[in-house]
C-alpha cells in the first residue's frame, strides 16, 4: 500500500457485500462511532479505488486527461486537495435517536459522493498524504442487518 493511503485503510473493504462492510465497520469504529466518519468503501477494489483517486488529482493539472471518478480542487494557499469521488457504495455506522433512547445501526448507500482531503506538495502539486476521509450525500439502500452482538 503506499504510504499516502495508509489512513484510508481502515475505510475499505474488499468485498461485494452490504453485509460484510457492515461487519467490519462495527469491528473498526465499535458500538459509539462519529456518524460521519464511521463509513466503509466497498465494491472496489483497493487499486481502482486509489488509483481513481490519483487519476482525478492528475486531471486537475491536465484538464486533457480528464476524470470520470470525481474532482479535484485546491484549497487557497494550494496546500490541500479536495477531492471528490462520486459513484462509490459505502455503509455508515452510527447511533440514531429511537423512542426514548439510542439505537446502533449501519446503513447501506449506493450512487453516494465521499471527500478525500490530501495534502498537496511540490510544484506543480501532486497528491501528498491522506489526511481525511468522509461520505458526502448517496442514496440510501436501507439499515444492513448485523448478527447479534
């Protein structure tokens, strides 16, 4: 794995299942996760999911090559990307409001957008180190079921 994608490790799963996502996502973030963090990739695989991350950084300086992954923008001071994938399926792990208390439950999205914020160095920029992973909007597919904890 290179070193610029090791923090998206925890958000990835090599798998085609809803259900196994949901799995590893209540493994890796536990039973209180951060709603918008707590978020597994799946249905890709490792090298399309980072290579579709570098292709759109690599669009942003040859707008010749062009992206169907997502875009690419770079903060103010040109120290940051912001790079936005689209067309991703993702489960997110959280714990909702129910009657008079609180319930765990991870939802399954497809059609969904997600943010990677990256440093940029050199110059031109290229993609630095990942240092921030969230899902933006999809379409909700409904509550994953998980086995009995």
């Amino acid at each position: 794995m290179n070193s610029q994608f090791e923090f998206l490790d925890k958000h990835h799963c090599a798998t085609d299942s809803a259900q196994v996502a949901a799995q590893i996502a209540f493994e890796r973030y536990g039973p209180f996760p951060r709603t918008r963090t707590a978020v597994v990739i799946y249905a890709i695989d490792w090298q399309a999911w980072t290579e579709s991350i570098a292709q759109v950084v690599r669009a942003y300086s040859d707008r010749g090559a062009g992206s169907a992954a997502g875009t690419a923008t770079l903060d103010a001071g040109k120290r940051q990307w912001r790079i936005v994938l689209t067309d991703m399926r993702f489960v997110s792990a959280g714990r909702y409001s129910q009657g008079s208390g609180t319930v765990y439950r991870v939802n399954e999205y497809r059609d969904g957008a997600v943010q990677v914020t990256a440093t940029a160095v050199g110059n031109p920029p290229q993609l630095g180190e990942v240092v921030h992973f969230e899902h933006l909007f999809g379409t909700l597919v409904g509550p994953v079921e998980l086995p009995p904890q």
